[in-house]
C-alpha cells in the first residue's frame, strides 16, 4: 500500500532529504509527487529538484491565510495528494487544508511531546538542563503541536559537545523515526 504525499518545507530540508532516500531505497510506504514551500530560499525546494520532484513556492505573506491556503490546496489536489507531511514548515495550517485532509496530516517536532512545543523545541530543553529529549510525529490538529502521537522516542542529550552536539543527536533520531511513523500513518489510514 502507498499513498501519494506532499511535503511542505521552509527551510533547509534534511529531513525531507532522508525521506527521499528512503523512498528511493523503497523503504516509504509513501510516494512523494510535491513539495511545497512558503520560503523562495527554502534549501528543501532546490533538494526537490535534484530527486526530480516538482517543487512549488507558494507567497504567504502579505495575503490572508485562507487565500495561500487554497492555492496550495489546488496545487496539491492536481497531484492527487492523500497524505500531507510537514518537514520543517514553519507556519500553521488553518482549515482550508485541515479539513481537506482530516486525520492525514503529519509534523515532526524536535522534543518529546507533550515537553517542549513550540518552534524551539530543542533550545528550550537545552535551557530547561534535561538529561533526555526526544522527537515526536504526530497528527497536525488545530493547536500548537498538540495532535495525537504517530511515534516518538526518546534520545540521550549528550554529556560533551554541548547544544550541537545535542541538536545533531534529535536531528539524526528524526532521520530514523520519520519515515517509520510515515509508514505506520499509512497502514493506518488504510485499514
Ligand atoms: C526539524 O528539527 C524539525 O523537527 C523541525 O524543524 C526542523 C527542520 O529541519 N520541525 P530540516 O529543514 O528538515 O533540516
């Protein structure tokens, strides 16, 4: 069983990166057709391109939520999109796209939720001093990184080394959980 996905990226797109290795290892129970990014700068659109998928800009600013939502809505609909997986996207997703894919859209967070939500989550359990993090996939709800969990696991903060170190220790969980709770979403909306 696949579904047909999107991915929406801001930024730099390693986590996209390692979904497209894993679909092209045959690993993702997903096919990626888009991605989708409100950043022109967005590093993850330029990746895209190099594993030959279509990859659309889409201008938020400026304009009303609802307006941007519904151009992304039909770019997706066009590809036929069923699953809508956010890798880094720094915005909220509001109706429009909340209720054209109930229950099928994924987020991947850097801490452990219920700890540490928001756009920090790694900072923020730097500061608090805590001796373990994590990363967490979840459903996207109406609320900030409050939908139900997919999977997430628990990792080590290390003892040297410092915030890199520990953001290069979540980074590379998320690399290994993603594309796992990817699949698990899948066999469930399938079911
Ligand atoms: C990841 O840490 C993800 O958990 C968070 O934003 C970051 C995106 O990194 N939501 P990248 O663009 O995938 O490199």
């Amino acid at each position: 069983m696949t579904v047909r996905a999107a991915v929406f990226v801001s930024g730099s797109g390693t986590n996209l990166e390692a979904l497209l290795k894993r679909q092209e290892a045959g690993d993702l129970q997903a096919q990626i057709v888009t991605v989708i990014s409100d950043n022109p700068d967005a590093f993850g659109l330029q990746r895209a391109a190099s594993h030959g998928i279509p990859a659309h800009y889409v201008p938020a600013r400026g304009r009303p939520k609802a307006e941007y939502e519904t151009e992304v809505l039909h770019i997706l609909q066009e590809a036929g999109v069923e699953m809508i997986i956010l890798a880094g996207y720094m915005r909220f997703v509001g109706p429009t796209l909340l209720n054209a894919w109930p229950g099928a859209i994924l987020n991947i967070h850097p801490a452990y939720l219920p700890e540490f939500p928001g756009a920090h989550g790694i900072r923020d359990a730097w500061e608090a001093g805590v001796k373990e993090t994590g990363v967490t996939v979840h459903y996207v709800d109406e609320g900030v990184d409050t939908g139900p969990v997919i999977l997430q696991e628990r990792v080590p903060v290390p003892e040297t080394g410092g915030l890199e170190a520990m953001e290069a220790a979540v980074h590379a969980k998320e690399y290994d959980l993603f594309w796992r709770a990817v699949n698990k979403a899948v066999s469930h909306q399938h079911k």
